[in-house]
C-alpha cells in the first residue's frame, strides 16, 4: 500500500515540474518578443534620427549664423 503513496507523490512532483517548465517557456516568449519589440522601436527611432540630421544638413532654408 506504500508503494502506491509514494508513487502518486512521485506523479504529483513530477506534474508539478512539468507545469513550471511550461511557465518558464511562455515566460522566456515573452521575455524574447518584449526585447524584438523594444529592438524594433530602437532602430525606428535611429532611422528616424538619421533622416533628420540629413534632412537639416541639407535644408537650405536652415540658416545658421
């Protein structure tokens, strides 16, 4: 009668385990399309810094004294 004791506890950790290696996934998706994001934003706002300097180095209409 033991024997079946100690392998439900046995099932239930290892249930458990396979839980946790679910959540850490989703989490570890998460965490990976949070960064592409933030990379993505990043290289918008650098290409849009890039065109203004070239739009101001080439506006003639910036006069500077």
């Amino acid at each position: 009668m033991g024997i079946w004791l100690e392998l439900g506890i046995f099932g239930l950790v290892f249930v458990f385990a396979f839980w946790q290696m679910h959540d850490v996934r989703k989490a570890q998706e998460q965490t990976r399309q949070q960064r592409a994001r933030e990379k993505a934003a990043q290289e918008a706002r650098d290409a849009l810094d890039q065109e203004t300097a070239a739009q101001q180095a080439t506006d003639p209409t910036d006069k500077k004294s």
